[in-house]
C-alpha cells in the first residue's frame, strides 16, 4: 500500500513532509548579496530660501536655490534647469549675442570706407567693449554664483564693476559722437541765444570749454564711486541694498544732461528726430526697469508664485536690454553723422587710455573689497524668522533685507498694502529730476 502523503500547506511549495525526513544532504545557502550603495542622484535638488547660507537668499524668492557649493560643470547645466537663476542668465544671454552680432556688423560688415581700426572709431570700440562687458558680467554672476560664497561676491563686485564700466563708455561716446553735434554746446549759437532770452552779456565759450574739459574725468570719478557704493550695499549696514544700487547707477545717467537740455532749448526733434525718439524711449525703459527692480512687484505681492518665470530682476534684465537698444541705435547715428564732417580725431589716451585706467581702479576696488569682506555660511534659517502674526504680517526678525524694510501686511479685510519708504520713490524719480 502506498505511504500516504502528509497534507501540505496551503500555497507550500516543494516536497512533501514525509520527503523531507531522508537523509538528503542539505544545500549550500547562497552567499548573501553584497550591500548596494544608493545611487548617486543625477542632479541635486534645489533648495528652500532657509535652505541656503543668507548672502545667497533674494528678496521674497522663497524656492528654486541651487546648492553651495556646486561645480563649474553643474553650474554650467543648471542653466537647462528650472532654477531662480536660469531666466536671469538667458534674459542677458540672447542680448549678449545680438549685440556681438550687431557690433560685428559695424566694424568689419559694415561696408564703410573707414577700417575697423581708424582711430575716428576709437570711442566706438570702447561703447561696444561697455555694452558686450556688462552682459558677459551679468551672465557670468548669474551662472557661477554658487561655485562659492567668496567667488559669489567675486562675481558680483566684477558685476556692478563692468555697470560702471559701461557708463563711462557710454560718456565717451556721447562725447566724441553726440556732444559736438549739440547747438546747446557751440558757443556761436549759445552767446547770441543767451543774450536775446535773459538779457545776459555773457561769452559761453569759456564755460563751455570749461564743461569740455570736466566730462570725462567727472564721469570717471562717479564710476569708481559707483562701484564702491555697489559693492558697500552687499554689506551689513544697508538696509536698501537694491534702491541704493539703482540710485548710484542713475548718477552716471546726469552725464546726458545736454541731450536733454538740448531738446527744450532747441528744435532737436526737427534737427535729429532719431535722437530724440530713441534717446527718451531709452530713459523710459530704464525708469521701467528701476521701477522693477526696487519695488520687487511681481514676487513682493505673491512670496513663491514668481520664484523661477516672472520675478522682478528678470523684468529688470529685460527693460535694461531694451533701453541699450535703444541707446545703441542713436550711437550708431551719431557715428554717421561724425563720420560725415569730424570735428577731430579722437586720441589714444582719450578713449582706451580712459579705459584701461578704469580698469585698474575698479579691479584695486574690488580687491579691497574682497580682502576686507567675512564669508559666513551660516544658514538663513539662523537668521529668518517668519512671524506670522495674528494680523497676517510676513516680516524678517533680523539681518538687513528687504523682509525687514519692505513689509507685506495683509489687512482683515484680505487686500494687500505695500510699505515703501519714500525715499526709494525719489531714487525712482532721480532720471527725470537729473535733467
């Protein structure tokens, strides 16, 4: 009769009970699997404003930080990704490459009977170096500015450098291409013009001579002083660090006050229509982009809806390309009309002479500030302190920021009121009360 089989287990697999009482000789257990590392992440995620050390955190921009630090190759690929930083990279990026074209074009495709480098385009080469600078500056902040906190307020100091750069550039083109052409500066119309409207005896051409004279090197002087109060509003004592940075960059603006003159005075939209046009569209834009980039509208009203499309310094780099648009096409045609009947050469010493001593002084700026500077990577969450209180008011315990002078109050009722102090309103209207 046949042994009757052991009832197995629901579901068990294998031989029967019975079976399992031979003598078989046990298998060998299988070596147990070595531990596997956890596998590298393809790319680091980002992080929250308390996530970050506090020099790294923007006013109101609550996500999207990359980490600190990364590497030249992850900052470089970050610029595909969705950070708080890639829009501000392409808003000057794409401009950087349309200017080189542009620049390209008026020197060696421009079809003119005038070499690249005919000294007649001397303040020319010094305007593109300025506007060529600036962008590459902006992009290079932008992208490599979590490689380290030092290397961040590197690149940021050469930022706010090449700005001033780019102004005193801008002066010496005015000065050999725009000025010359003004009746406000010919002394042969001004005497007359003087003495029919105030009754004033008085000869214009010693003060302009006088004025002549004083363009460049006050316009070199409010450069560097531009540069050190830029690189002062990333300290501990400015409370305003963005409106200071905006105030101190219109001063250079002041240096196109005869154009502005001109334009009341004189008949300039008859005499120079492309002038005039482009040249009070250009002041339009920048009092658009000052206005974005104090107010910190749209990111102020929503904290966290604008950290990565839409926030102000993006608006910001958008409204300052336009107005360097603009200024570049009037440039052009003052250069044509130079081109036409020179009054003089420009010089060596007056155009790249000017630069590169420029150059000299803003790098000895930049490396006092960066010798003297304290780098702490202490996290922002040390120092911020969100305190949401009974009447809904968002604002920053300690250190100097925004959250702190800038303070969001959301009433009972739910509307939404804005406390500027109103001081920065005049430093929005600085262009206008300049001219």
């Amino acid at each position: 009769m046949p042994r009757r089989l052991q009832q197995r287990g629901a579901g068990a697999k294998g031989p029967p009970a019975s079976a399992s009482r031979r003598s078989v000789p046990a298998p060998a257990p299988a070596p147990a699997p070595a531990p596997r590392s956890p596998p590298a992440p393809s790319a680091k995620p980002l992080l929250r404003w308390d996530e970050v050390p506090d020099d790294f955190v923007e006013c109101f921009i609550l996500s999207g930080y990359r980490r600190l630090p990364c590497t030249a190759q992850e900052c470089l690929a970050s610029v595909l990704k969705p950070t708080n930083e890639t829009l501000n990279f392409w808003t000057h990026f794409i401009p950087l490459l349309l200017f080189l074209s542009k620049f390209c074009r008026l020197f060696f495709l421009g079809g003119s009977d005038v070499p690249f480098h005919h000294p007649w385009l001397l303040p020319l080469w010094c305007y593109a170096s300025g506007v060529l600078l600036t962008f590459a500056m902006s992009c290079t902040a932008h992208v490599f500015s979590c490689l380290s906190l030092r290397l961040r307020a590197a690149f940021f100091y050469l930022d706010y450098a090449s700005i001033s750069y780019y102004g005193f550039a801008s002066t010496v083109a005015y000065y050999y291409y725009l000025l010359p052409s003004l009746s406000l500066l010919d002394a042969r119309v001004m005497t007359p013009y003087v003495q029919q409207r105030l009754g004033w005896h008085v000869d214009c051409t010693l003060l302009i001579a006088v004025y002549r004279a004083l363009v460049l090197p006050v316009a070199f002087v409010l450069a560097v002083a531009c540069t050190v109060a830029c690189c002062k509003s990333r300290t501990d004592w400015c409370s305003y660090p963005f409106a200071l940075r905006t105030f101190v960059f219109v001063m250079p603006l002041s240096m196109a006050c005869p154009i502005m003159l001109e334009s009341w005075l004189f008949d300039l939209r008859g005499e120079n229509p492309t002038l005039f046009v482009h040249f009070y569209r250009r002041y339009f834009w920048l009092v658009v982009a000052a206005f974005f980039n104090v107010s910190k509208i749209p990111e102020r009203i929503q904290p966290g809806l604008f950290d990565i499309i839409g926030h102000s310094h993006q608006l910001f780099h958008i409204f300052t390309f336009l107005s360097i648009y603009d200024q570049v096409y009037y440039v052009e045609e003052g250069l044509r009309q130079f081109l036409q009947a020179p009054p003089a050469a420009p010089t060596f010493s007056g155009t790249v002479g000017y630069m590169l001593l420029l150059v000299v002084c803003l790098g000895l700026v930049i490396r006092k500030f960066l010798k003297n500077a304290e780098f702490s990577s202490k996290k922002c969450h040390e120092h911020w302190q969100w305190d949401f209180l009974h009447d809904n008011t968002c604002q920053r315990a300690s250190s100097p920021s925004c959250l702190q002078t800038h303070h969001i109050h959301h009433s009972r009722s739910g509307t939404l009121s804005l406390h500027v102090p109103g001081w920065i309103i005049l430093c929005l209207l600085r262009p206008i009360m300049l001219f």
